[in-house]
C-alpha cells in the first residue's frame, strides 16, 4: 500500500482535534503528530532549576561521594547525619507543601535533584532518598490531615524522620492488593489494631514512620505507623545482592495499637493510595538510573583509557567503540524520557490554582493520568542502565568481575531496579492496559487519530532536511502502533490486557514510540550550535535502533494474530507478518558511520557529553 494513500478521506475529522492542547495529557505522545507536539528537556531549565542542580550535584560530588564506601555498607549515623543535611538544603521537600517545610516546587526540579545527586555514585543512599522523598512521603502529602502532615511531613522535609512504606507480604509481591494483613477498630473506638507482616521495607529499620496497608472488613486501607504505636516490631536486615547500605528489613505487627487519627484517607481508599504513590516512585526511579547509566560511561571510559591491549589502548577497538555509543544513546534517551514526563506533569499542574483546597488531589490525578509515561521512565530508565552496567563489566574485562574496581559494584546494585516500584513486567503491563484503556474510554482522540493514520501513515512535514526522512519513520511509527492496537482490540476486546504474548511486545512499542517521539523533539528543540550538532548522530542513532526493534515487535505479534485475521490473498498474509510496508520508506540508517562520529566527539570530551 502507498503511506500516503487516500489521505484526504479523514482531513476533515483530524482536522477537528486541537493537537497542542493535548499537551500535557497523558499517552498523547502517541496521538499527536510532531509538528504538533513539544516537549521538556534539560536544555530548557529555568535559571531557579539550574541552581538546584548544580547544588545538587556539587553536593553529591564533594559530600556524599567521598563518603561513598563509607554509604555502601549499614551505616545509620551517617545516613541521618546526610539526610539532616539533605532536609536543611530543601531536597527532601522540594515538591511539598511551603506550609509542611516543603518548597512547593513542580515535579522537574524534584527529579533534578534526584538526578543530580545521584551522580554520587552511591546507589544506597539514593535509595533511602527515593523511598523517603517518593512512597514515604507522597501518602501523606496527598491524602494525610492537615494534622498528620503537621506532626509527619514537617519533619519528613526537613529530615528528621526517616519515612518508609509498606506494602509487601510474604504471599503478596506484585499482587500487592492480595495482602493477608488485617486492622479491626478497638471496642472503644480509640485505635485500629494492625497485625500481619510486611517484608523487605526500605528504610525500615531506620523510619521513624511507615505507610502500612492492611485491611479492614476485607478492605484495604492506609495508616500511618510510628514509634509510638505499641506492637510494631522490626525485624534483622536482609542480606542483599546489591544496595547494602540502605536498609531493607520485615516488619511484623503484632496487635499494633495504631491511633485512630492515623487512618490515611479512608476505610477502602487504601489500594488507591498505593498504587497512585507508586507512579510518582517510578518516574524518580527513571531519573537515578538515567544519571547511574552516565557515571557508568564515564567509568568505563576511565579504565579502557589507561587499559593497553596488542600494544594499544582499548579505546582503540571498534567492537569497544560499539559498545560505549550504544551506551550513550541509550543514557540520552533515557535523559529524554525522563524530563518529558515531569514536563507533561507540570505544564498540567501550572493550570491548577495552588490555593484551591483539592490542589494535591489534583496533582495526584495528574500523575495518575501519567501512568504511561511513569512507567516507560522507569522501564527504559532500568533497563539502559542494566544494559550500561553489564557492557561496563564487560569493558573493564577481569577487573570488572573484582570488586576493587567500581563495574562489578555497579552491576549488583542495579539490578533491584527491574525489581522494585513494580517489576519491568508488571509495569509493561501497566503500560499496554493503560494504553487500552485510554483508548477505550476516549481520554485521548485514538480512535479517530486512527481512522486517519491507517489511510495516511506518515502525513506531511516541514521538518529541516536533515531530519525529515526521521520524521517520517517515527510517524509511520505510531501509526503502526495504533494499527497494531486497533488489531488487538478487534480480535481480543478488553481481554487484551490477559494476552501477554502480545502485551509485552506490544509494551516495548510504545516504550520504541516514547523515545523517538521525545527525542526528535528535544533535538529540533535544541538551539543551533555545537551542542545540537552533537546531538544529531545519537538522535539519528537511536530512531534507527528503535526502528528496527519496533518493526521487530510489530513482527512477532502480526505473526501471531495473522491467523484471526482475513486475507484475501497468501501474498497479503506474508506482508502483513512482514511488515512489508515498511520497506516503501526507503529508510536506511547507516548506524557504523554514526557511531564513528558519536565516538569521536565522545573520546575528545572523554566522558559522558550530552548533558548541559
Ligand atoms: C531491596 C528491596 C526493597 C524493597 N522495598 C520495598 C518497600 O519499601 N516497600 C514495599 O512495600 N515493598 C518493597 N519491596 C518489594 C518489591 O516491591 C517487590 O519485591 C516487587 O513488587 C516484586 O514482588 P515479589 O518480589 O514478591 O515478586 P513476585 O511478585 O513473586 O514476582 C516474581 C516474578 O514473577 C513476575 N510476575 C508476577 N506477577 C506477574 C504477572 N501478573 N505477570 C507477569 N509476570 C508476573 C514478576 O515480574 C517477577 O519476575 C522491596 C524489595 C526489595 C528486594
């Protein structure tokens, strides 16, 4: 079929939807065409958000690196000490109430600190940050009393209190909701008795409070826990493959007397409180990966300098030169994505009026509506820097198997990150069902966006020369991925969401869509000059990687369905699960030549070089 075949058949309709005002939705990256679209990356700080990274990272690189063996093992005393510091620099509360201690902040320069302090180095520490600042502490921000923020989020912010959150059990992993604890209101009305046993709680041993999730007649619920509630047992660190300086222990309660004013929220909001807090968790966990993936390069790129192999340095070999592009594409793409989903969020949230009483209600339906975008941070995040941790090991051959040098360090703490915040599977299926439902339910034009893609995959654009043949291929792009959708819900209808076969491809299409989409937007968003020149190659590299992978999904599930489709011909099935089409952009990426150029400037400015 010709890509732009009939195209004038649906103008009219497409015609009708206002593409810039749906920025700022959730999932409208896969709507809207690029030259309607924008994005948020770091090159557009404001000067406010400057500052705050460059304190950050003056921070991390001249207090807590130093400290960094010192961080990697059990150390409580210094871990408070660092948070008092943290608390008293305004890090902890940066997108907290001003009157809680917090600075009221959007949710960019929240990540910025994250991201910036995580080039400490220190895995562990960020960790404790995350589980404080994200699970610990947003429960109460968004859902608590104007009491229980008093007594809790103040000294939150400012460090004080170490904040946890429990929501695990032995039978209830990813199945969170299935969870055996249970909470009865006493005869006299004046506590909820909690028991039942939560395992692997992040800053536990350590918190001076924890969300806990119970149920109460069978409904699940949110309370507050701290050191005054007789019966809250901690129980002996775990013994971890990773992260060892941060605490992760069970907790068991055993009749805990928790106050009746420390319910959060109501009796049965509990599942919601979870799961809503849990977004915010997974966009921040995007970011301290993304900085973890560049440390990781820089890293590499250190020891393979001064390593000489057959009389020259290892820097000199093609296949390690292969390596460290594909790196610094997959950091810079993960950068991207990041900053696109706290952009989306606070353009959303700068609509709101900060004075109406349900303005954190709001912002945690905002982020809720990011489910999609949360969720791609955090599996693209996770995953490029397992991906930058496993080539570093590789690069720094033995030495990176012995724990003298920082690889194999790296390698062990990052694996909790397709773990934890939802495991890379449970999230790509939060990313496929949320992308049905926003579908079914309308939330964003898909329908009739598709009705118009399927007769016109690549549309028109203006787009410099240079860059133009890429937009065509990520247009065509997403009106695949619409295509594919519209074919599952054809065949499965909402039981979709039960085919993992097909979810799970279908999940690292839209992760494909996200990235090439935010790319090629932060790039024809950059200035001219040195830094957009640079950018240019990483950009070209990455479209080119996506592309293939995305036509590679498309392929497994076209051959998997192809036989609930009609064909009237044998030819049309063989095109169909070959995604034949695609050969008529004539799209041919020469990826060799563009890692020989992304080398070179990388070996000039030996590091890590797409960051401002
Ligand atoms: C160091 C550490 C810190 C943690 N911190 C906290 C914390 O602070 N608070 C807290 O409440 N919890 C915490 N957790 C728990 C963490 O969130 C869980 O480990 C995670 O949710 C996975 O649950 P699970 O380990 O029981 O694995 P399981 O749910 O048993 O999963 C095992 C495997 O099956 C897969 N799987 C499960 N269900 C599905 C499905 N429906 N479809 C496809 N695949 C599936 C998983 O992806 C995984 O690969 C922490 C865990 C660790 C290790």
């Amino acid at each position: 079929m010709d890509l732009k075949e009939k195209k004038f058949d649906y103008l009219e309709m497409i015609n009708n939807i206002d593409f810039d005002k749906l920025y700022g939705l959730g999932g409208s990256f896969l709507v809207c065409p690029l030259k309607h679209s924008k994005t948020f990356s770091k090159e557009m700080f404001s000067e406010d958000q400057k500052m705050f990274a460059d304190a950050a990272y003056d921070y991390a690189i001249k207090r807590i690196r130093p400290l960094k063996d010192d961080l990697q093992v059990l150390n409580k005393e210094l871990t408070l000490e660092i948070f008092k510091e943290l608390g008293e620099m305004g890090f902890l509360g940066v997108d907290m109430p001003e009157k809680y201690g917090g600075s009221n902040l959007d949710k960019t320069t929240a990540a910025i600190v994250v991201d910036y302090l995580a080039f400490s180095e220190c895995a562990s520490i960020m960790v404790t940050i995350g589980a404080h600042t994200g699970i610990g502490a947003l429960p109460i921000a968004w859902y608590g009393t104007d009491r229980q923020k008093e007594k809790y989020l103040t000294k939150i912010n400012s460090g004080e209190w170490l904040a946890s959150f429990a929501l695990t059990e032995p039978n209830a992993g990813s199945d969170a909701m299935n969870g055996e604890s249970t909470a009865y209101l006493n005869d006299e009305k004046t506590h909820y008795i909690l028991n039942g046993q939560k395992i692997w709680i992040t800053n536990g041993s350590w918190a001076n409070s924890c969300v806990v999730f119970a149920k109460v007649n069978g409904k699940m619920t949110a309370f507050i826990v701290d050191k005054d509630c007789e019966g809250w047992v901690i129980g002996a660190e775990e013994k971890k493959m990773g992260i060892k300086g941060s605490s992760t222990v069970t907790m068991y309660f055993e009749n805990c007397k928790v106050p009746v004013e420390n319910l959060l929220g109501a009796v049965g909001e509990g599942g919601h409180i979870a799961l809503n807090c849990l977004y915010a968790g997974r966009w921040k966990l995007g970011f301290s990966s993304s900085a973890g993936s560049m440390s990781s390069i820089n890293a590499a790129y250190n020891f393979a300098k001064e390593r000489k192999q057959f009389s020259r340095s290892i820097l000199k070999f093609d296949m390690i030169k292969n390596k460290f592009a594909n790196m610094i594409a997959r950091a810079w793409e993960s950068d991207t994505v990041n900053y696109a989903t706290t952009g989306s969020i606070d353009d959303s949230i700068a609509k709101l009026d900060s004075n109406a009483e349900d303005y954190y209600v709001k912002i945690q339906k905002i982020t809720e509506d990011h489910a999609i975008e949360a969720s791609v941070a955090k599996v693209v995040g996770s995953e490029a820097l397992a991906y930058c941790a496993d080539e570093g090991v590789q690069i720094f051959g033995g030495s990176g198997f012995c724990e003298e040098y920082p690889a194999a360090g790296v390698y062990r703490d990052e694996r909790i990150n397709r773990i934890f915040e939802g495991t890379n599977e449970i999230n790509r299926l939060i990313i496929s069902g949320t992308v049905l439902k926003k579908a079914i339910l309308e939330e964003i034009p898909i329908r009739d966006v598709l009705l118009h893609r399927k007769n016109d995959m690549i549309g028109d654009n203006d787009f410099d020369e240079s860059i133009s043949k890429e937009a065509e291929v990520i247009e065509y792009c997403k009106s695949l991925g619409l295509i594919v959708l519209d074919n599952l819900i054809n065949i499965y209808g909402q039981d979709f969401k039960n085919k993992q076969w097909l979810i799970e491809p279908f999940a690292d299409i839209i992760c494909s869509i996200s990235i090439m989409h935010n790319c090629f937007l932060r790039y024809n968003q950059l200035d001219k000059g040195v830094h957009k020149n640079n950018t240019l190659p990483v950009l070209k590299l990455s479209i080119s990687h996506h592309y293939r992978k995305l036509i590679n999904r498309v392929k497994i599930i076209n051959s998997y369905i192809c036989d609930y489709m009609q064909f009237g011909k044998e030819q049309d099935k063989i095109d169909f699960c070959n995604v034949s089409e695609s050969l008529n952009l004539n799209y041919l990426p020469n990826e060799i030549h563009l890692k020989k150029i992304i080398i070179d400037e990388f070996y000039k400015q030996e590091k890590y070089y797409l960051n401002i």
